[in-house]
C-alpha cells in the first residue's frame, strides 16, 4: 500500500526520507513523550532509522508509519500541515505494532482515533493473518481510550522487567498490551519482552 489514505480530517502517506525535518520536530518535541520520555528523538539520525524502519516494513509487508496531514484546518493548524505519525510496522516476531504520535496542537481533537482506525485497516488489509497489537504504558489513559475505542481487547497487564525500545528506566510502569485478537503465548511474550 504505497498510495495515501484519507480519512475525513487526514491524509496518511508513507513516510519518506522528506518527511525528517517534520518528523524530527514532532519526535523531538519531550511533551510528545510525556508517558516515556525516554524515547524523546535527541538527534535526527534517530528519526531517519524511524523513517527508514517505516520504509522496510511497508516493503516487505505491504503497510507502515505514516506522516499525517491536515486536509482541512482544525483548531489553530493549517491545512496540509504535518501533524505527526501514524500506522504499523511489522516486527520480526510477525505482528503488527501500531502506533501514532501526534505534535501537542493537534491533541484533544480525536485525530488520534482517526489515523489509529486507517492505519488498523491498512494493517489488516495488507497482512490479514498477522495480528495487530499496540504497547502502552498504563499512566496514558488517552491512548488507552483510543484503542479500545478501535475494538482492540486487552491482551496483557503488568511490568516486563523490560527496558522498552529507547532506553530508560521505566520498569516502575505497568505497561499493557492491545491485539485485535487472541495472541497465542510465543507471540504474546515476544511483544511483552520488547517493552
């Protein structure tokens, strides 16, 4: 799926190395990452492996992370602005990580719920045996809402003893993890183990 998609408000198209300066700005922004700011972009070679993961899953797997745009104005932001990110990569245990992170602004408007629900369905169509899972840390109530509201069940609750990607100590927070459907128990404590 190398074309875009649109959603009523979003324009989700796959993530290319033009996007890094945008990007960059969303990832390196540390109210992004209030829940883990751990995984705060220092450096724009973070985001240019981010890019190019993206890039590697949507080759191989059909689907990726998305930049997320505006087609119309919402709030105070432009149309056509770059708001942040959103879809799945595959990952080497065979399921999807979906996934979304969006600039402060763009927050509170359900944009989120949008680009999640497209980028669902974008996974899904493009590997429909794989499963869909979603990592979040239980101090996100937000993100939370967001993928049950997707229809993803409660999967796993509790502390991995995992650093997760990015670094830092966070083995203090529980962390839950979301599927769109059963996940047997190899594939389960593969995503548990990642953090």
């Amino acid at each position: 799926m190398n074309v875009a998609r649109t959603t009523s408000r979003l324009v989700l198209s796959p993530l290319t190395v033009d996007d890094v300066d945008d990007m960059f700005r969303v990832y390196g922004d540390e109210r992004t990452w209030q829940h883990l700011p751990a995984g705060r972009h220092l450096d724009r070679g973070q985001t240019e492996r981010a890019i190019e993961q993206a890039v590697r899953s949507r080759r191989e797997h059909g689907f990726g992370m998305n930049a997320v745009r505006l087609r119309e104005p919402v709030g105070s932001l432009a149309a056509g602005r770059f708001i942040g990110v959103a879809g799945a990569n595959m990952m080497a245990l065979g399921a999807w990580n979906l996934g979304y992170r969006f600039e402060p602004a763009a927050w509170g408007h359900g944009l989120a719920g949008e680009a999640a629900g497209s980028s669902l369905e974008a996974a899904v169509e493009s590997a429909p045996d794989a499963p869909v899972t979603a990592r979040v840390f239980a101090n996100n109530p937000v993100s939370i809402r967001v993928l049950e509201r997707l229809g993803l069940d409660l999967a796993w609750r509790g502390s991995s003893g995992a650093e997760p990607l990015g670094g830092g100590d966070t083995t203090h927070l529980e962390r839950l993890v979301f599927a769109d459907r059963d996940l047997d128990a190899e594939i389960l404590d593969a995503v548990i183990a990642l953090g």
